[in-house]
C-alpha cells in the first residue's frame, strides 16, 4: 500500500537517529491520525485521546525552541523531535498522568520510531503567545499582576502532579537524598568549561561564590519528589484566551536522562530565574531602563513566589517545597542556561551572564 508521506529517519553509524519532517509532512500524518490509517513501520502511533476534525494546511511554529513544532489546520501542533533519543522520555507518562488537570494543552497522540519517541501531538492553543513575549511585555510596562496567577499556575501544576492516578499510584516518594550536590557540581564544571572569553573569566572568578551557594545541597535531610516539569519557565507558559497553559514536559534540555522524580523547588527556582532571564531579555530588546526593570524583576519574582507558596498551602500540599534547595537550585539552573547557550543557542548566553553579574555583583 502506498503511504502518504511521513518523515524521513535516518540512523547515524553511531546509533544516533534524526528526523526530518519536511513541508506537508505534518499534514499527511495528522490526517492519517484522525482516519485512524496505521503508520508505516516502524513507526507506531499511541493514541491519547481522539483527535479532533483537522482542516488541511500546516504552518510552521518560528519561536525559539528546542524541537521542531509544527501546526496542523490550526488545530493540532506537532512536536517533531529532530534528533529521537532511545532513552526513555519522561511527557507521555506525565501527560497520561496529568489527564485529569486543565491548564495543559490536551495531549492526543505519541509518535515513536521503534523505540524512540519522534513526536507528541497535542491540542493548538489559538492566539497563544509564550511568555518571551507576554511577560516580556508585562515587564516593559512594570506590570507584576500575572505574577499571582504563575505562582498559582505552578502550585496548581505540583498539587496535580502529587495527586496518585493509574500512572503513579505513589506520585510523592520519599527516598534517601539524592545527589543533589553532584549534579550541580556537574552542571558548574560543564558551564566553566563551555564559557569562554570574557564571561569565561567572569566566571572562572568567581567560581568559589557558586559553590559556596550550592553547598547546602551536601546537608543532609529528605525532601519529597514528585515528577516535576523539569523545564519551567516562563517560554513554557503560553498564554492563550483561555488563561495560561503550561507546555513542554520534555524535562531539562541540558541533563541526560534526568532522574523525573525531583524536589518540586527545582521548578520553582527555574521559574523564578526565567522572571530574571526576562528582566534581561527587556532591557536588550525593549531598550527598558535596567534600575526599573531590576526593581520589576525583584517585585515579580516575590509575588510569584508568594502565590506559589499560598497555592501549595491552599491544596494541602505545603510539605512539597523544602525552601532551603531554592537557591542553590537557582544557581545550578544558571550553569544550565549557559550550558544550553553554549551547546544549542549562542546568542543567549547574555542573559545568564547578565543575571550572573547582577546575584554577584
Ligand atoms: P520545545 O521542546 O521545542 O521547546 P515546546 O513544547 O516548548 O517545544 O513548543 C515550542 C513553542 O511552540 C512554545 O514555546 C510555544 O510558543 C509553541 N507551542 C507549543 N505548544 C503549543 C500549543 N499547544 N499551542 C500553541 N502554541 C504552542
Ligand atoms: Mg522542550
Ligand atoms: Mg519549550
């Protein structure tokens, strides 16, 4: 039978995969989705949910990001994953799991090629923007009102994740402390040595004020794990005429198959510096006063924090944040901005560098 096209996967000499999902691709495979068609081998479809009616045509998604998402009939996005890891990946668990919890895009279909996941298929947002954009306005005009309802969103996300569903009976666990310390000792060494120039120099600097914050993560003391999002911030949070909505359950770009069972604070400490990486993103892109915008970014990041905390109290789930990994965990997530920096986005180094210069001033 002849199939209509679905992309091309090549396996590398190595055993790496990459995808490629050319014009009309998307297309053709939502339409064979929503006729229930099989995939061509070895290609194999789990459904989620029914896919809705998808009119014809597809648009690329042109934002920064990490993947290839694609449009379908302004109804469907398509994450492509260009380069498939066999690993396994944390988003179809998380999202069957999160069934029940509005403020995600409705997931409908993963895609995978063997063994390795190539795609997730989820509902469009329409008119939605992420928050490169929406918070960035908010923080040229000083506006700090959203705040309340991130911190909510985040807390809200939390309680949902730590409620037990057919997915994770034990969705909260409670084992030995992990090795918090040497994943951020890990992540240190990778920026100092990925970093070069100037902010390399900055950096090598001031390497003993990093490690002396990240030393409270060699205390002893447990702490509960849920399955976080792994990779909060504020470009995962669309907002859409619906409200907000969070996206992206692909855990953190920059550590390889990252243990999903994580303290709920790591989210909260990349969600609060994304508030900071937006501070900088203003002042470069909106010519935005820098006293002003870091004034913004001091009152933004409290409030979001606050409505966090109350959020979490307000489910009777206060006992998931230990407040003590916050900010150790904020400077191992600026380790991993300048990680991604250096190996997929150069030109972003700028803002973990401009937040770093700012803490350590
Ligand atoms: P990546 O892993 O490549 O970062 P994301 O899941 O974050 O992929 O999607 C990339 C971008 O696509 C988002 O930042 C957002 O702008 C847009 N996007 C993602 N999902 C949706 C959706 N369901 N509706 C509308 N836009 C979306
Ligand atoms: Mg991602
Ligand atoms: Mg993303």
């Amino acid at each position: 039978m002849e199939h209509s096209p679905w992309p091309v996967v090549e396996r590398g000499p190595d055993g790496t995969i990459t995808l490629a999902a050319g014009a009309g691709v998307t297309e053709s495979v939502v339409r064979d989705l929503a006729n229930g068609a099989a995939p061509p081998p070895p290609f194999t479809v789990r459904t989620l949910a029914p896919l809705p009616a998808v009119p014809p045509g597809e648009r690329a998604i042109t934002v920064d990001q990490t993947n290839h998402s694609v449009i379908a009939g302004e109804a469907v996005v398509v994450k492509w994953f260009p380069a498939p890891s066999r690993a396994p990946h944390p988003a179809p668990a998380v999202l069957a799991h999160l069934a029940g919890f509005a403020s995600v895009a409705a997931p409908y279909a993963v895609i995978f090629w063997e063994d390795a996941l190539v795609a997730l298929v989820t509902a469009y947002l329409p008119g939605s923007r992420d928050g490169w954009e929406w918070c960035v306005d908010e923080a040229a005009a000083g506006r700090t009102g959203f705040a309340s309802d991130l911190g909510r969103l985040a807390a809200e996300l939390h309680a949902a994740t730590a409620a037990p569903s057919a997915t994770f009976p034990d969705p909260v666990r409670l084992p030995p402390r992990p090795d918090f310390a040497a994943r951020a000792e890990g992540a240190l060494r990778e920026a100092l040595s990925l970093t070069d120039g100037d902010d390399g120099d900055w950096l090598a600097r001031h390497a003993g004020e990093l490690r002396a914050e990240l030393a409270p993560l060699a205390g002893a003391g447990r702490t509960p794990l849920i399955h976080i999002h792994g990779d909060l911030h504020v470009g995962q949070v669309l907002q859409w005429r619906g409200g907000y909505a969070v996206v992206d359950f692909d855990g953190n770009p920059t550590v390889a198959e990252a243990e999903a069972f994580q303290p709920a604070a790591r989210d909260l400490a990349q969600l609060l510096t994304s508030l900071d990486h937006v501070g900088q993103v203003t002042v470069l892109r909106r010519s935005a006063d820098p006293a002003a915008t870091a004034a913004w970014v001091r009152s933004a990041r409290s409030e979001t924090r606050t409505a966090y905390e109350n959020g979490l109290a307000d489910a009777g789930r206060a006992d998931l944040l230990d407040r003590s990994l916050l900010r150790p965990f904020e400077v191992e997530q600026e380790c991993r901005e300048l990680i991604y920096a250096a190996r997929h986005l150069p030109r972003w180094r700028y803002a973990p560098m401009g937040v770093l210069r700012g803490w350590f001033a």
